[in-house]
C-alpha cells in the first residue's frame, strides 16, 4: 500500500513524498527513526479508485446509525459478537454495508480484533467510528462507546439533514429556471425567428441577442451537452486531487454567507469528533488525527495536521488554529479554556453544541438571502427572453397601423 507523507526535520524544513509499506505503523516507525517530525500521513489512491460517484458506493449515515444501534442493543444484551456480526451482515436493503459486516466476521473469526476489521472498510466506516470503537474495545466498555457512538451519528445526521432540506428549494428554483430558459430558447423562439426575419424589421438588440443564443443551441445542443457533463467529470476528478481539493476549499470557505456556514459545519464536525474521542480515552495526538479526515475541508484538515505538529513540540492547539484564521475568536478562547483547565473534551463537546446551534442559524441566513436572490435572477432571465420576444411584436404592430 503506497503513503503520502509530508514531514518537517528538525531545521523545520517541510518536505514531503511517497512511500511502500505493508502497514501505517510501519512508515511512522521509519519517518519518525530518520529524524522527521509527521505533518500529515495518508493512504495513497490510484487512478482508478477515484470515484466519480461516491453515493454508489458508500454507505449513507442513517443506515449507519440504525446498524449501530442494533449492534450496541444486542451487544449490551450480552451476544457473542459473531453472533450480532451475523445478524448484521444480513442488510438485504444495503447490500454494501452487508458486505461489510460479512467481512469483519469473517477477519474476527480469523482472530483479528474489531477495530482493525473495521478499519479495511474506510468507506464505510469512518476513522472516528474505527478509534471509538478501538477504544471501547480496548478498555472493555465496547457496548458504552455504541451507545455514544449512536448519538454522534445522530448529531451527525441531522446536521446533515439539515443542509439537504435547505438546499432543495433553491436547487428547485435554479433547475426550473433553466427548463424554462431552455424550453423558450429550443421551442419558442425559432418559431417567431421566421417572422421576424420575413418582417424586414430592424430588430433591437436583446432580440438579436437572444436568436444568436437560441440559433446557437440548436445547432450545437450535443456539443454544448458532452462539453458540460465533461467539464462536470473533470471538475470530481481535479477536485478528487490534494491540490484541487485545497484549492476548492479554500474557495468555497472565502465566499460571503457560504464560507461562513461551512466553517460553522467543519468546526462542529471537528469539535464532535474530538469531544467523543476524547472522552472515550483516545491520546490528544491520535484523536487530532483521526479528526484531520473527518473535518470534511481539506483547509481545516491542514490546520488540525499543524496544531498535531504542534504538540508533539510542546505547544498547544489553540495557537496554531488561531493563525489560519478559520477558526473564530469563540472557538479559540473555548479551546484555549478547555486546554488550561484540562477539560478539552467537555469544552469540545461544548463547541460543538455552539456551533451546531451557529450553523442552523447561518443556514436559515443564507436561505433567507439565497432563496430571494434566485427568484430574481431567474425572473430577470426569463423576463429578458420573454421581452426580446415581444418587442419585435410591439414593433411590427406599430408599423402595421
């Protein structure tokens, strides 16, 4: 399995490259032996792993949530963990997330402990989800560590549900928009383009603007068609590499009203996963790297890899996040407090629940800004095509009398 690495020695140069090893622990081992102090450490993916549409094959939080519930209630009950894996891995509705459980059985039965067969289904199961249950595992309290597990999706799903259920109506407005667009430009439009033109009038500008457009999808409406569904595909796979994916994080975060409801996401996503972590006894370390993956924002991801660094020179969290500039002042004095008074999982979790209650608030800001704005739009562009239409009527009307 190839590792991308990006490490600084101990002049603090950054450097960074590949490396082959069988095992994770294995390139830490021989990183850390050389001198080098790890910035960040991911498993590498080839080409052909990319996946254009992730929905197809990942498994969505709900089903999630309901199988680890089912799996805490029947473990808490005192079954044998082969026994509720069986029951599990007959998830005939999601028959990805069934596999999934068929083969942790199976790694279990070959003695491998849970969390290490859990961990080689990343796209099932996150690494929070792989580091809690390590945890509860390890310290006998697996059935405990479900039951906070659950409510973690819980959150999870919600926060999630919430962002869905704000975007429909916009996204319904824009899709309707350009069905009408396109129906006024494809059917409408060439049928007066031969009257105006039989008419012999001097046609005004908008009219002329809008059969140029119109002549222009019907004669190139396939090529228009190809172009956009391959600039769709090469915007996943640019934005499925390092770069690309900083850049467009970084672009999304800058943008008014957006930016700031994901970094309210991030933030609460990134407090949750260190609360619930934490408390399960997870090192400060090792739950600041399983939070780099589970931020959702590549730029945050960077910030939390650098806060780790941090640490591991003595320093504190607080410092390195607050000079990236994408935490507010809030979150860095309440992390800064949970650092002195050596509570930073009750102060996460805290976080978390301040900023969960910001996002809703900034989700209900931009829909009341957004959903008005688009209404505009799409009325002023459906309002110019109907215009230029007209005009050319008004004006043959008024030549006529």
């Amino acid at each position: 399995m190839k590792y991308a690495y990006k490490v600084v020695n101990g002049k603090g140069r950054y450097s960074s490259g590949e490396i082959e090893s069988e095992s994770r622990d294995n390139v830490i081992h021989s990183l850390l032996s050389q001198g080098y102090s790890i910035v960040s450490l991911r498993v590498m993916k080839s080409k052909r792993e990319i996946n254009l549409w992730p929905g197809f094959s990942k498994v969505d939080n709900r089903s999630l949530m309901a199988a680890t519930r089912q799996m805490a209630a029947m473990t808490g009950a005192g079954m044998p963990l082969l026994q509720v894996l069986s029951v599990l891995e007959r998830q005939k509705h999601k028959p990805v997330l069934g596999a999934a459980f068929m083969a942790v059985k199976r790694d279990i039965s070959e003695g491998l402990a849970l969390w290490k067969a859990l961990q080689k289904h990343p796209g099932v199961f996150s690494n929070v989800y792989v580091n809690l249950v390590r945890a509860g595992e390890e310290g006998g309290i697996l059935g405990q560590v479900l039951e906070e597990l659950c409510l973690f999706l819980e959150r999870e799903q919600k926060i999630s549900s919430k962002v869905k259920s704000a975007s429909i109506y916009p996204c319904f407005v824009a899709v309707f928009a350009v069905a009408v667009m396109v129906f006024l430009l494809i059917f409408i439009m060439p049928s007066f383009t031969n009257l105006f033109q039989a008419s012999d009038l001097e046609l005004p500008l908008p009219t002329r603007m809008v059969m140029s457009f119109s002549r222009f999808i019907l004669e190139n409406g396939l090529l228009v068609s190809a172009a956009l569904i391959f600039s769709l595909i090469l915007a996943r796979i640019f934005s499925a590499t390092r770069g690309g994916g900083m850049l467009l994080d970084r672009m999304f975060l800058r943008l008014p009203l957006i930016g700031r409801t994901i970094t309210k996401l991030t933030t609460a996503r990134f407090a949750r996963t260190m609360g619930a972590l934490l408390a399960a006894g997870i090192p400060l370390i090792p739950a600041l790297e399983a939070a780099e993956g589970v931020a959702g924002n590549s730029v945050l991801g960077e910030t939390i890899a650098r806060a780790r660094l941090n640490i591991t020179r003595g320093g504190s969290i607080s410092g390195p996040l607050e000079e990236t500039g994408v935490f507010d002042s809030i979150s860095i004095q309440m992390i800064a407090a949970g650092e002195m008074t050596g509570s930073l999982d009750k102060m996460m979790i805290k976080l978390a629940v301040y900023c969960d209650q910001e996002a809703h608030f900034a989700i209900d800001v931009l829909l009341a800004t957004l959903e008005p704005l688009l209404i505009i739009i799409a009325a002023s562009l459906v309002g110019f095509i109907v215009a230029a239409t007209m005009l050319p009527i008004f004006q043959l009307s008024t030549t006529l009398n």
